[in-house]
C-alpha cells in the first residue's frame, strides 16, 4: 500500500532530486528571514502525459496514488484557517504515502489497480480517469511512472473515508492508519507543514504532495519553497546535534 519505487526515503530534498528532476526557485522574501528561505526550490520530477506513459515499454513499472482532499473552513486554535485538509497515511515501513500502490498492467487499466489496491485501504472509494492528474518518471535503479490521482471531497466524505479506513483489510498491517496534512505555519515559521515536510516520504510522495498543491492552487509556490526551506534547516540542525562537527 502506497508504495513507489523501492527502497528507503529520507526526509527533505533526497527523496525529490535526481537527475529526472527539476528546480523552481521562487523569488526572495520581503524580511531577511523570507529571503533566506525563499532561496529554497520546489523540486519537480520529470512529467510526462498520460498517453506518453501508456506507451512505455515492459521495462517501466507504474504507481498510482491518491490525493483526496476537502476545503476545511475551521480554524486552529480559532485563529489559524486551516483551508485545506489532505489525506496522505503512515505506511508499514515508516514513511509517509498516498493512498495506492503498484498496478500490473497487464492485468489492470490504471483505474481498475487503483481502485483494486484503495478497496484494501480504505474500503469504500473508486476513482476514474477523470481524477487523474499527472505522471512523473522516476529514473534510476528502479523505472517507475508515478501516477497521481486527486479528488475533492466534502468535509463530511473526507470523514467517511477516515472511518471506513480504520475497518478496511490492511489498516494496522500495510497501512498504520491516515493522516491529514497539516497546510499552515505557524508564527515560528516551523510549526505545520514545514514540520510535517521534515518527516520521511516513500519515493516520490513529497514531491507529488507540493507539485498537486501548487496545481491545484491549494497554496502559492513561494509559500511551499518557504515551508520546504524551514523544513531542510530544522533538519540540518538535527543532523548537526547528531554529528557535532570535530573540534
């Protein structure tokens, strides 16, 4: 479940750089603090269309994942808006993922496997070629097209789909249970999602997250090149308390 390309991914960039991947930089903040972390870039993989994908050879695997998200009025603390919620979940490994997996086509049209492999997560959902939103080739030891799928939910769906999860096959196995994610920051400019962009991602998650977040102009790029550049400094501070530099 939610599965990419094979092997382990670490938090920040590693997961989202390569040579089949490109960067965005944003333009720099007002503030010396913005500025800083404006200098950051949205990674990108690289995208093909759809049709470009179907006619790869039998050397390349595909994925396919979904995005379900939903407008949330609330607010945090009754002052943060939250906007947005995003479903994303905590796989058997560790990491963080989208709801999907592989799909073997020669058995499978990309829906059909979708919804194969969502019937054991989540229980209660089936996507159509009308959700589908983008492809990305992963270069490398393992030849993989992630496929991202999107639907926008209703608040109350979205909640369905939490509930129906916790009784579906494979929560407590492959999938430890969903998450939502978390689209502000707060006033220490790490709180939120720079902290939720800290964690480890499988593959190519990351990357899907912020390319469907900025397409889906759910937030502004320069607000995700800031959350990433908080995310990789928290990061580096940590590794650096780790390994404190020899004297």
């Amino acid at each position: 479940m939610g599965a990419g390309p094979g092997g382990a991914a670490v938090g920040g960039l590693a997961e989202c750089s390569g040579e089949g991947s490109r960067m965005l930089l944003s333009g720099s903040g007002g503030d010396g603090v913005s500025a800083k972390m404006s200098t950051a870039a949205v990674p990108e993989l690289k995208q093909i269309s759809r049709v470009e994908a179907m006619r790869l050879g039998p050397g390349w695997s595909h994925s396919c994942h979904a995005m379900l998200y939903a407008a949330n009025p609330g607010q945090l603390f009754g002052r943060i808006p939250m906007r947005f919620s995003v479903l994303m979940q905590m796989r058997f490994d560790g990491l963080l993922g989208f709801p999907g997996g592989f799909v073997d086509r020669r058995f499978w049209s990309l829906e059909d496997g979708l919804n194969r492999v969502l019937g054991l997560g989540l229980g209660c959902l089936r996507l159509t070629e009308a959700d589908y939103l983008s492809s990305h080739l992963t270069e490398g030891p393992h030849r993989v097209v992630a496929h991202l799928y999107a639907r926008q939910l209703t608040l109350e769906q979205l909640h369905a789909v939490e509930i129906s999860a916790v009784h579906s096959r494979d929560h407590g196995l492959e999938v430890l249970g969903l998450v939502r994610v978390p689209l502000y920051t707060q006033k220490d400019r790490v709180g939120g999602f720079p902290n939720f962009l800290s964690n480890a991602f499988v593959s190519t998650a990351k990357c899907q997250l912020l390319f469907a977040l900025k397409v889906l102009n759910m937030m502004p790029e320069e607000k995700l090149a800031e959350a990433l550049a908080a995310a990789t400094e928290k990061q580096k501070k940590a590794l650096e308390k780790l390994l404190p530099a020899s004297s």
